[in-house]
C-alpha cells in the first residue's frame, strides 16, 4: 500500500473508533438521546436496554431529530455517492436495472463486458437476448432482466432519439423503470432531487421512526415532507451508505454507531463497542467498497473486478 492508501487506512480508522467513542460517550450521558438508557447487566453479563419514560415524541421534535440525524451522517459520510459505477445516463439507467435483488458490486463487475458490448440504446436494443442474457447471468434473475433491458433500449432509440429523459413521467414508462430506479437517475445522473426508497432506506427510517409506512411512495412522500428538496437526493445516499455499513437489517452494530443517542430502536443489535465495530462493512470495517471507480474522494479501497473476490 502506497503513502496515500496509507493515509486512507489510517482516516478510516480514526473514522470507526470516532464513531464507537461517539456510541460509548454518547450513550453514557446524551440528555438529548431518543434512545433507551440501559439498565443493570444480567446474569449474561449483558446490558439491556431499558426504555425511557416519558411521553411520546411530538411530530415537530421527530423532525428535528430526523435532521439532526441527517447533518450527522453528512459528517460522518463527507464522500456518499451512488455505489453503481456509470459515465452516463444510459449506464446508470442500465445499472440500476440490473441492482435488483442483488448487490451492486455484482453490477458494477457485470457491467464493463456489458458496455463494452452494447455502449448504446441502439446497440442493446439490437442485441441477441441469449447473448445479452450470458452478460449479465451473475446479477441473478438474467432473462427478467434482459427483457427489461432490450425494452428500454428499444423505447430510448424509437421514443426518445436515443437519449435517456430527463423527466420522471417518461422514466417510469420505460421496461422495468419504476420510481425507485428513476429516482436514481434523476438524482445522479441530470441533478434533479429525488429520494431513493431502497430495502436499506426504508428499513433504517422505520427504525428512526420518521415513518410507519410500508408501502415505498408513502414512505417516499413523507420522509419528503421532512427535509427540504435540495436534501432528498443526499439524504438518499448517506441512508443507504449507514444502512449497509452499520444499521444492516438482521444484526445492527449498535455499539459503534455513531448517531446511536437519537436512535430510538436502540439495542436491536450488538450494543457492546468492541463487537459492534466487527460488524461493520466496506470502509468502514476497512474492506473494500462496492465500486471499481470510485469517486476521488472515496477514503476505501476499490472492489476486485469480476472473478478476483
């Protein structure tokens, strides 16, 4: 490793032990903290949490907590980004077509074969489907997809002169765009605010309490009422980058989370420091990240192309 991967290493460290002393000082003493206070350990040697007494959270203070939380994790991700390697609007709309039920570093070393193949609407919208299938088998559910694939190639070239639109009535039209997916390009790819209701986004709100909501457009409409727009589309980011390196879905790393004292389901996860900070993944646990080419800023390092990992 080179001085400045060196460097990174070492940012990185001093990124996850802040975040564990935040979770330990935090948790001892926050008077602001949403989350539970723990009570005496038992015989397991455990601290179990005890809930706090008092009445519950008033809309206007769940807001206020939801951006603090927000201005939080914009400190503790400075670089959050779209984890789908693209150059442009096409690749990114092809990407995150294909990131459906699986990951996107499956994706992201499925595409260069892709785009070397087919570089254009024109191109896909032409291809073979057993060849485009072959492509992209590794991101799972392949002739689904490759149909998807082939009918928005097909739609961009005849509807819309080759070019991906930049309008979310027109996205949503096209094979297998739905408002989760067009959100993703507006946001990134032209500039236009969106908030991006993934698996990880709507999993981590709930747990914050910013809604109860199911269904992914209600959650979409009132996590939107909370922030202003020019937020939605980083908002977006910083979630789903703290969902899948620190709040994951079956076992959360409480213990080293950093935002851990306005977390009101605290204590669904590891709660001790030292076994929390194993959980965490990517940077922040020191492995490699999900893209091939990430940004200039990204302090990690980047994921193995296909067939090294």
């Amino acid at each position: 490793m080179g001085e400045q991967g060196a460097s990174k290493g070492k940012n990185l460290k001093k990124t996850a032990d802040s975040a564990t002393g935040t979770a330990k000082s935090r948790s001892a003493g926050a008077g602001s903290a949403r989350r539970a206070k723990p009570a005496d350990a038992g015989a397991s040697g455990a601290v179990t949490p005890k809930k706090k007494p008092g009445r519950p959270e008033s809309h206007l203070a769940m807001v206020r907590r939801a951006r603090r939380i927000n201005r939080e994790l914009a400190e503790v991700y400075p670089y959050a980004h779209p984890e789908l390697d693209f150059r442009n609007p096409f690749e990114l709309l092809v990407a995150t077509v294909l990131s459906a039920q699986t990951t996107d570093l499956r994706v992201n070393q499925t595409t260069p074969a892709l785009f070397a193949a087919y570089p254009t609407p024109e191109d896909m919208a032409a291809a073979v489907p057993e060849e485009l299938e072959e492509l992209i088998r590794p991101t799972g559910f392949f002739r689904a997809k490759a149909k998807s694939l082939l009918g928005l190639s097909a739609a961009l070239r005849d509807d819309f002169g080759g070019e991906v639109p930049g309008r979310l009535a027109d996205l949503v039209k096209l094979p297998g765009v739905g408002r989760k997916t067009a959100n993703v390009v507006l946001g990134n790819a032209f500039g236009v605010p969106g908030i991006t209701v993934d698996t990880h986004f709507g999993r981590l709100v709930r747990r914050w309490k910013w809604t109860e909501q199911e269904d992914p457009e209600k959650v979409e409409a009132e996590i939107a009422a909370i922030f202003p727009k020019s937020e939605w589309t980083m908002l977006s980011h910083r979630v789903i980058f703290h969902g899948r390196r620190v709040c994951h879905a079956r076992k959360p790393a409480c213990g080293a989370c950093p935002i851990a004292p306005l977390c009101p389901s605290y204590g669904e996860g590891e709660t001790d420091p030292e076994k929390a900070r194993k959980l965490l993944k990517y940077e922040m646990g020191g492995k490699p990240g999900q893209r091939l080419s990430p940004p200039p800023d990204y302090p990690g390092s980047p994921a193995p192309p296909l067939g090294a990992d």
